[in-house]
C-alpha cells in the first residue's frame, strides 16, 4: 500500500492517525502509519510536555521533500507525502509577498535546541523563503531572562518542537522576525516567565506548542502570564483528544485545535476538505470562566453542556497523516514528517502576524468571534464519543470543540476589524405575532442600538403570558421574522425576541401570542328565498370545523349570473345559524350567492350555491 497517495489519502479521512499502540506516546493508524510523541506527556502537575508528533513508519521514513522549482510528485499527498510552505499557505489562503513585515513572532519552547537557527536557515533556503538571518535582526534567540550569554540545557525532545516551531512559523509568514524564548525547564512557571519576557521584548505574536495538566492554581498563572492587551498569544489544545490542557485553557489565549488537512494543490488558492482531527484536544475547562465573546456564542446558538471556558478557539492541519516537513538536524537526520497541534498553534500565531497584529490594546483573542464568517467551519470529524458539540463537528453548524470556530481563510478573522463591540444591542421592538395553519409568523423591528455589530435574532416560545421557556427555540435568526411551524391549532403561544451580537444578548422584547389554527369549513346549508320586504333573504349554518379558532364572520360572494359569484361585502354573526337581508337589489332580478366563513388564519372555502329572485 502506498501512503500518502490521493487514494490512500481519502482512505484515511475520518480515521487519522490516533488509535494507541501498546507503547505509551506512539500512536498507530489503519494503514501502517504510525507517529511518536517528540515529549513524554508524562509530566507532574504544573509542568507541561511538548505537542509535536513525528512519523516513523517505514514509508514516511523513506520520503523527501523536492526543492522549490521541482514539481511534487502528483501521486503523493502535498509535497512527496506532506506540506511544505506553498501548500499550506495555499490551504489557508495566506499568499502574501508584504504581510507581516514588522511583526515578531515569539515561539516559546524549553530547553535549547542548538542547531535551531541553522535548521531553520536550511527549511527557508531549500524551500524559497527569504533569509532570516541574525545579523539582519530577522531572528534572535534568548532565554528566559531575555540574555544571549548562556542558554538552558539541551533537549533533543524539545530541539524537534524547537525546529517545528520555527519552520511553520516561516513557512506561514516569512517576512516576519521571529524571535526564539527558550525557557530554562519545562516548568508552567518557566514557560510563563518567558512569555513575559517575549512581550518585553516587543512581540506581537507569541505562540506555545505545549501543555500539561488543569490545576487549581492555574487562574492565577493565566493573568500573570497569558494576558497582555494587544498581543496575540496562541496555544496547542492538546493531542491526546478529548480534555483541556493549560496554557489553552487560558481566557486570553487563542486555543488552537487540529484538522486534518486534504490540500490538492501548491498554486496559492484554497483546493482543500478538513474534518476535525481526533487528537485534537477540547472540552470544557475545570477552572477557566468563559470570556464574553465566547458566552456570546454559547447564547446565541444554545450550545450547552459547558458554562466554563471552552477549548478550542481556531484550528489548522494537525493530523501527522496530513502532516509538515520539518527540517531538524539535532534529533533526525534532516527533513521528517510532523504533526500534532503544535502545527496548527504555529500556523495560527504566524496568521495572526500576517494581519499585522500591532493594535497597543484589545484582545486578539476574541478577534475570531468578531468574524467567524471568516474561518473555514469544519462539519466533520470528532475527537471521543462524548455525545455533544465539545467533541463532535457535525454536532453544531457555528463552533466545535476539536476545531472551534475553524481554520484561517486569509487574514481577515483575525485582525480585529470586527471585534467584538462594547455592549450587547437593546431589546427590539413591536413584535407582533399572526397566527397560521399549525403555525404562527413573527414580526419585529430591529433595535434603536446593535451595540456597533451586526446581531442575530433568538426567538423564544411559551405556553402561558410569560411563561417563554429560558432556552430559546431558534438562533441566528438573521432577518426580522419568523415562522414557528409545527404547533397544535386551537393553543395559545406567547412569543419574547432578544437581539444577540458577539458581546451578549438583549433584553427581552415585549410579547406577543397567536393562536394557530386551520381555515374553517365551508358554511352549511346556505339557502336564498324573495324577501318578504324587500330584496333576497338568506340563511345558513356555521361550518361543522372553524379550524381551531372562533369564526369571526363571513364573506358574502353575489352575481347575476350562475358561478360568476364575486366578493359582495362581509357578514358579521358569529352564531351556529346566521342569516342576512340583501336589499341593494333589483327587482325582478335573479341573484346567485355564496357564503365563506373566516377566522384568524383567513377565509375558508365557500358554501354551496343559493339563488332567488329579488322583490
């Protein structure tokens, strides 16, 4: 079998790389493929682990990249069997020759990895970026104090990260300056110190492609290290699937969760389908609250099950089947096929470079859920059996917890052009409700204040005056009406709406109710004699159904010649016999008649035929 061609390609969606093997941090899937983790995740509590993945199947093993000019083999899966720069900038609809100049990316890893510049020389050089030299001030390396005298142990484990790191970051954007903090252990409180050193030293963007365990104490290492206004700071949710890792769990940092990735084509437009990577790390955080943005899109869409913060925010390529070239010289003998949400935490950082993230306040975290219409959404693909959206793609059609609320499609979700405003909008107004055959159409207006933003419209019923039940019965209602289907005629339903955008929901509007119902039955028994005064006297009996709803009147239909009945006037009677004197006749005329009963629904159809000669 020949993995990574088109076909073993669509083999494999829906079942990457992540059935366990019997040996801890080796993952095998159904063709032979199999990935080792780069990191044990066996870390103590308050420690974290590497998320990088690296193939070691025999046919990976085997596979080399070809050079920029030198067309890819067709047969294979993106570049000889995996992504190189031109392919995911072509996934992710990120061709650019000027963004991000002016922009550093700070990557934050453990340890030191000390071929990592001239690894990342050899990955730009063979693949056609441009230079990213010291001298230039394009790169710089530091450690977690910010000093270049000395540098943390060695890790071979982390020097792989370290590579990964650097390489999708280069692949994604490669006029930024890039600017490597490598903390002195794998210590959260290591870790953390070198993010703050990363802002101080005048990153825009600072990326983090590891985690470790949820702790009690993390809310307080979440403000102390991850909050910084105006910087963009992106995490690796997790590869071990289902549940939260810190520093994701952070409520300022952009949780990055994985996919994985069919990219047909290098030519710079998006050719590509995407399924949620089961790997992928999400759920509902232990400790974390939920920002505003995100509980805005809990309400909006009723997504329960989770009223803490949840994992993830945004996702890109992950799976190792789908996976990157990686050039490491420290710990492989040069190019290897990687994966794991470290990839993805990268691509996503480098993106937000690329839409020079240089405001001095805000929250780039939110940025996405100021324009989710931005991101590819993935329908597909899940990450355990947990029943819900938090695991599931196909559970929901707005955000999922594997990939959030998708992967980058250009720049635009992540600049903060459509932040989240200030405030929710206020309530909207004059809603009216007209009652219909089992159902029953809405009528609003808009509200005085959207709060800057466009709002969706959540709509909510009851079955007594305000009696509307807490969780709403439709979301994302786009327009200013509604039409509830599928009632019992003859009920009684009172209707609230609430106008929702990315920073909350309004107030209530005022209520209103129907009563839904059919049209009514054609009225009985309608007769027409010579009034005894003057004109035509006619009677009938009501319709053996009024439909669910009182019969309020009828409509009289008159002409002068049989079947050739038009709308005459209008009858009020509402009792089970009626009866009406038309006297506007003329005398010795024949009249022909029919009658139609109507109800709230409208006019129902008409009776049978009556005719007399008038006096």
């Amino acid at each position: 079998m020949v993995l990574g061609s088109v076909v073993a390609g669509a083999l494999l969606l829906g079942a990457p790389l992540t059935s366990a093997s019997a040996t801890p941090g080796v993952h095998n899937g159904p063709g032979g493929e199999t990935d080792v983790d780069a990191c044990s995740a066996a870390v103590s509590v308050g420690y974290a682990h590497c998320l990088a993945h690296f193939r070691t199947d025999a046919w990976a093993r085997s596979r080399r990249p070809v050079a920029r000019g030198i067309r890819p083999p067709a047969a294979t899966l993106g570049n000889s069997g995996a992504y190189d720069p031109a392919f995911l900038r072509s996934a992710y609809d990120t061709p650019s020759a000027t963004g991000g100049v002016g922009q550093t990316v700070a990557i934050v890893d453990a340890y030191d990895d000390p071929n990592a510049y001239n690894d990342m020389a050899y990955y730009r050089s063979f693949f056609g970026l441009p230079a990213c030299s010291s001298s230039s001030g394009c790169f710089q390396k530091v450690n977690e104090s910010g000093g270049t005298s000395s540098y943390p142990s060695r890790s071979p484990s982390w020097g792989q990260e370290i590579s990964l790191d650097l390489d999708m970051v280069s692949a994604i954007c490669p006029n930024c300056h890039i600017l490597l903090v490598e903390a002195s252990t794998n210590s959260l409180a290591d870790l953390g110190t070198a993010v703050n050193t990363a802002v101080k030293l005048g990153a825009n963007v600072v990326t983090n492609s590891y985690g470790g365990s949820e702790y009690s104490a993390e809310t307080s290492d979440a403000t102390a290290y991850y909050a910084h206004a105006g910087v963009a700071i992106t995490a690796a949710s997790g590869d071990s699937g289902y549940g939260v890792e810190f520093p994701a769990a952070s409520p300022t940092v952009t949780a990055v969760g994985g996919t994985t990735l069919y990219q047909a084509t290098n030519t710079g437009a998006r050719n590509a389908t995407e399924e949620a990577w089961s790997g992928a790390g999400s759920g509902c955080s232990a400790y974390e609250s939920q920002q505003k943005w995100q509980l805005a899109l809990v309400q909006e869409y009723s997504l329960l099950g989770c009223n803490a913060r949840i994992v993830a925010d945004a996702s890109a390529v992950a799976n190792p089947s789908t996976g990157v070239w990686v050039y490491d010289t420290y710990s492989n003998p040069g190019f290897e096929i990687f994966g794991g949400t470290s990839v993805s935490a990268q691509i996503v950082g480098a993106v937000y470079a690329l839409a020079d993230n240089a405001a001095p306040a805000g929250e780039p975290s939110a940025y996405p859920y100021g324009d989710p219409a931005a991101l590819n959404y993935i329908h597909a693909g899940s990450n355990s059996a947990c029943g819900t959206y938090l695991c599931n793609a196909a559970d929901s059609e707005h955000y999922n917890g594997p990939t959030g609320l998708g992967t980058p499609n250009g720049t635009a979700a992540f600049t903060g052009s459509s932040s989240p405003p200030s405030g929710p909008p206020s309530a909207p107004t004059g809603l009216t409700a007209k009652a219909g055959n089992a159902q029953v159409r809405l009528s609003w207006s808009a509200p005085g204040s959207t709060g800057g933003a466009a709002v969706s419209y959540q709509v909510f019923r009851g079955t007594s005056a305000g009696g509307e039940a807490t969780t709403p019965i439709a979301t994302g209602v786009t327009s200013t009406s509604f039409t509830d289907s599928g009632l019992t005629n003859g009920t009684a339903y009172y209707y609230t709406v609430k106008a929702v955008n990315s920073a909350g929901g309004s107030e209530a509007s005022n209520e209103a109710s129907a009563t839904p119902a059919a049209l009514p039955g054609a009225p009985r028994n309608l007769t027409a004699a010579t009034s005894s005064t003057r004109g035509v006297a006619l009677a009938w009996s009501a319709p053996a159904s009024n439909g669910g709803a009182a019969v309020a009147g009828y409509v009289l239909y008159r002409g002068t010649r049989s079947g050739r009945e038009t709308v005459y006037g209008s009858v009020s009677c509402s009792a089970a016999s009626c009866t009406y004197n038309d006297s506007a006749t003329r005398s010795g005329t024949t009249y022909y008649y029919t009658v139609a009963a109507v109800n709230t629904v409208g006019t129902g159809p008409q009776s049978n035929q009556a005719s007399a000669r008038a006096r």
